[in-house]
C-alpha cells in the first residue's frame, strides 16, 4: 500500500513539471504561415514574440540585440541618472563603505577550525566591491 501511494505522488508531480513546460519554446518549432495565396512567398512566424529559445543565435542576433537594447533604455528611462546621479553615488559610496566593514568583520572574525568559510566571505565581499566600482564608473560616464 505505502509503494502505491508513493507511486501515485511520483506520478502526481509528473505531470505537474511537464504541464507546466511551454512546448511552444521548443526550438525549430515554429508554425508555418498560409503560403496558398501567394506561392512565391515562404515564411514562418513563431508563437512567441520573444526569442528565448535561440537568444540571439545565427539569424536572430540582430533581433535579440534590439531586445537588449530596448529593455536597456526602459530600465535607463526608470532610473533617471541623470536627475538623480549625485544620490545614486552616495549610494554606492554607502554600499561600499558597509562591505569594507563587512570585510573588516569578517576578516577579524576567521574561525580557525574552518578559515575557508571566511575566505569565501570575503572573495564574496570582494566582488561586491569590484561590482560596486563598476557601477560608480557607469554613473560617472553617463551623459
């Protein structure tokens, strides 16, 4: 009895994952369009406007980057830099000054049984450090 049930619950989340997948994502599933009216022509349309499958591979880069290009402006149009550039810096200098002190802590902090732990936190905090550099430059560079 406790295999079967099991089984039936296996079974159950089976066909939820499948359910759930979007075949009309599949690559090189696309449909064709109705060419009997005009022979001459060939096309294909896929069933989603978004190229998710193929991002940007081959024919679909030029498409795939206009994408890019537009979900940029959409986020720069949110973010106003320009009008807000001098709270956006401070900021970042705020964020930066909290992860040197996190590195401070952590580095004051190594667990002598365990050092690798804290040396991952740091790398960790590192990075964050170089991301938070980065971001300064991209503020400091916009028109």
């Amino acid at each position: 009895m406790m295999n079967l049930c099991i089984f039936v619950v296996l079974c159950f989340f089976v066909y939820l994952i499948f359910r759930n997948l979007n075949y009309s994502n599949v690559e090189g599933m696309t449909t064709s369009t109705d060419n009997s009216r005009n022979p001459s022509t060939t096309s294909t349309t896929t069933t989603s406007t978004t190229t998710t499958t193929t991002n940007g591979v081959a024919g679909t880069a030029a498409a795939y980057a206009a994408q890019i290009k537009s979900q940029a402006i959409k986020i720069e149009d949110q973010l106003l830099i320009t009008k807000y550039r001098t709270d956006y810096e401070n900021v970042i200098l705020n964020l930066d000054e909290l992860v040197n002190d996190l590195m401070l802590q952590t580095a004051l902090n190594v667990n002598l049984t365990n050092p690798q732990q804290s040396m991952v936190q740091l790398s960790q905090l590192q990075q964050a450090q170089s991301a938070l550099n980065s971001t300064m430059k991209y503020i400091d560079s916009y028109k």
